[in-house]
C-alpha cells in the first residue's frame, strides 16, 4: 500500500500572543467540508489560565482560535468533539490535577459559532467519563462508545457506554494486572518539564493504561490499543459489543508513553498514528504512521510523519472510509493538519 501525506497547515500561524503553549487535539467535519479543532491552551501544561480553545476552518480558512470554554478557579484539559446531526458535542475536563479531573459537556448547533452552558456530564460523578482522549465509536445501532481512563498511582481504562446520544452512560471495565515498578528506568523525553507534573520520583512510580483508541471489525467484535506505562501499546477486545473486555495485552507496537490514535478505512485497513519509540516516558519524536490489514495482528514498518527534535505527539484523526483528516501537537506551539490517504 502506497501512504500519501499532504504537506502540513497549521491551523494557526502563531498564537498572537492569546497563549503560550497548546497540546491535546480533538477535530470533526461537517457536511460541507468545514472543520473545527479544540485543544488546551495557556501559559503550560496546568497552569491556571488554561482554557479550551476552538479553531474554525470555514470554506478553507482559518479563523483566529478563540477561548470557548473558561471558569476561574478550575484547569481545563482535554477536550474531545463529537459531531452528529447537526449536533456538535464538546466534551472536556476541569479540575487542579489530572487526579482529580472530571468531565463537562457543552453543545453547539451552529458548528461551533456559539455553545451551550456546560454542565457535568453526569451529575454528582467528579470522574473522567465518556473519553480521556480519542473520538468516540458509533456502533450500528447508535450507541456512543466512549475510550476513558483515570490516572493516579495506578492508571485503568474503561469504556463508557451511551444508549441515548450522551444523556446516560455505564462504565465497562478494562482489566489489567498492575505491577509494583521494581526497575522504572529513567525519562528519556527531553521535554518532561512540558507536562503538569514533571518529578521523575513520582511519575517513574505509575503504572498502567490509558487513553484507548477504538475500532469495530464486526458487528459485535471490538477492539483497542491503549497507551502504557511498560514501553509497548497494550490491547483488549470485546466479542459482546463492547460490555466485556479481555484483560489487556502487551502487543509488539512500541509506546513511548504518549497517546495515540487510529482509523479503519472501508477495506478492514487500520491505519494507526502514534511515536514508535519503546520507553517509559520516552521522546516524543518520530510521529509515525502504521498500517494492519489482519484486524491488528500484524503491522507495518513505520512511515515517519515527523523527524525533527522536539514533540510531535497526540495524534486525532478521522476519516470517511478512505481520505483521513490527522491533526497533532506540534512543539506545544500549534496544531498541525495533515490529510493522508492510502492506495
């Protein structure tokens, strides 16, 4: 197969001065080739100024970003959009450390002109639910299946699960058998200071998974790989539509420790975007593309995107079956896009 990578736009040229550094992309389209893209931004990773920012790319421009979503006294993390009738759903999270996070909802019905209030997502439940990260999968019959995650001293996924477009969700565990790091190494990644915690003593001690990226090769047979803690990319299926999940497997796909993502075109080819470098907080450079055509058995050498020094991480990408929209961190100074197609 024959990997096409369009050169990079970044969806804004400089930030003008409205923040520092930005990370954590989430994109839909609409129907007329539109595009928003939120992400986090401020002065670093967890300070107090930082907010949910939105990029508009309207009949193939750009607009300015634009802070859509900011409450005094609360960080804001990672968001995630959903796009659907004509619905634009925004997910995120508020809290002072990723410990502590909970998730927030808001909609919008003009592509991301104006939004709604928000709320909790689930009232009275301060947890990460509905996504960590990745895009939602819609099953068949209109269910929302949402790739979450909680950190702290040990790191477990989860899928949420919604019936009813968002209105109620039930948690579907991911097991996973945690160790006690008796060797944890060292960081590798020259650019730790970026994150909201950065002390070796204490982020050496994690374990887990995290941040699950979804895909469906049947009616009732799904599938994840998930971030990890260990070096590798870790995987669990589910044959029952998602309600129970195998205890998580290391696969051969090197993890650096950093979030990754993937698409399945129309032909059953999963095309999966992530950092091919196999260490606990390794660096996050190549950003790299990879393919499977036997349900993710087997993988491709990878075809590196980025080769630079720096970050070049959290890849999100969607695809209508054959073209594919990527965006991703890029220095912490801006969100690239990219379009990808396979042959």
């Amino acid at each position: 197969m024959k990997i096409d990578i369009s050169s990079g736009q970044k969806v804004f040229e400089n930030s003008s001065g409205l923040f520092s550094v930005c990370h954590c992309s989430t994109l839909v389209k609409n129907e007329q080739g539109d595009m928003l893209v939120s992400y986090f931004a401020g002065t670093k990773e967890g300070a107090s100024d930082q907010g949910i920012w939105l990029s508009r790319r309207i009949n193939g421009t750009w607009e300015t970003p634009k802070r859509i979503k900011y409450m005094y006294g609360f960080i804001h993390w990672n968001p995630l959009l959903h796009y659907e009738n004509g619905i634009t759903y925004l997910f995120y999270k508020v809290g002072m450390t990723v410990e502590g996070w909970y998730t927030m909802i808001s909609v919008s019905h003009d592509f991301g002109k104006t939004w709604s209030e928000s709320s909790e997502l689930i009232e009275g439940d301060h947890t990460p639910r509905a996504s960590s990260k990745n895009k939602l999968m819609v099953t068949d019959d209109g269910r929302w299946l949402g790739p979450c995650s909680k950190e702290g001293r040990h790191w477990d996924a989860y899928i949420d699960i919604s019936p009813d477009k968002g209105r109620t969700w039930t948690k579907h565990l991911i097991p996973f058998e945690h160790i006690e790091p008796s060797n944890p190494g060292k960081v590798e990644w020259n650019d730790i200071g970026d994150l909201w915690m950065s002390d070796a003593n204490i982020i050496l001690e994690w374990d887990g998974i995290i941040q699950p990226a979804l895909w469906a090769s049947s009616n009732n047979d799904f599938h994840c790989l998930m971030r990890s803690t260990r070096g590798w990319l870790y995987r669990s299926d589910s044959n029952d539509s998602g309600n129970t999940w195998s205890t998580a497997y290391k696969t051969e796909i090197p993890n650096n420790n950093c979030g990754v993502d993937l698409v399945s075109l129309a032909g059953g080819t999963i095309v999966l975007f992530y950092n091919p470098v196999s260490a606990n907080w390794g660096n996050r450079t190549h950003l790299s593309i990879s393919l499977s055509t036997d349900n993710g058995k087997t993988w491709t050498e990878p075809e590196h995107i980025e080769t630079g020094q720096g970050e070049y991480s959290y890849p999100a990408a969607i695809t209508d079956g054959k073209n594919i929209d990527l965006i991703y961190t890029w220095q912490r100074k801006c969100i690239m896009h990219r379009q990808v197609i396979i042959n």
